[in-house]
C-alpha cells in the first residue's frame, strides 16, 4: 500500500482455519500523493501485473480474491486460500 498510498495506515489480518487461509488487507487514504520521477512517471517500479496477477495466482491456488475501495477513500483486499489444493494426495506419518 505503500506504493498507491503514501502514510496510509494499513491493518493486515491473518486467520487460519481447517480448510482456508483468509487474508485481509486495509490501508485508510493516503495522507500524500504517490511521488512521481522527474519524468512524471511513478517513483516506484512495477511488474505490470497489479491486482490482475495477484487475482490469477489467488484462483489458481484455488482460492477466491475480493478488492474494492473502501467508504473513507482506502482500498482493501480480501482473500481466502485453501489449506490444501483440491485432488492432491494427503500425506501422513
């Protein structure tokens, strides 16, 4: 959040379950704006990829991904990850 929302406050929430992770993220606005280069584009780099790849790695690990902003001009993203992938062999002692 750092990135997109310079001196936001961010809560991260972890909560483990029998068969999901969740993963909440919430940053509040951004006290500033994101600084830019001397050439207008933005200071820190990026992959390109964004919510859209952490969408597609979220689903392939057979999870679901919810993001949006939220009411006081912050963003949050809200994902549950499965404890084991569906199919796979359950390995025991």
């Amino acid at each position: 959040m750092h990135k997109h929302a310079p001196g936001a406050t961010t809560r991260i929430q972890l909560l483990f379950g029998p068969r999901a992770v969740r993963v909440g993220v919430v940053n509040g606005p951004p006290e500033r704006p994101a600084e830019q280069a001397a050439d207008g584009e933005p200071l820190l780099p990026s992959g390109g990829h964004g919510l859209i790849g952490l969408t597609e790695r979220v689903r392939l690990a057979g999870g679901t991904i919810e993001s949006g902003p939220t009411g006081d001009g912050g963003f949050r993203i809200d994902a549950a990850l499965p404890t084991s992938m569906p199919g796979a062999a359950a390995t025991g002692a």
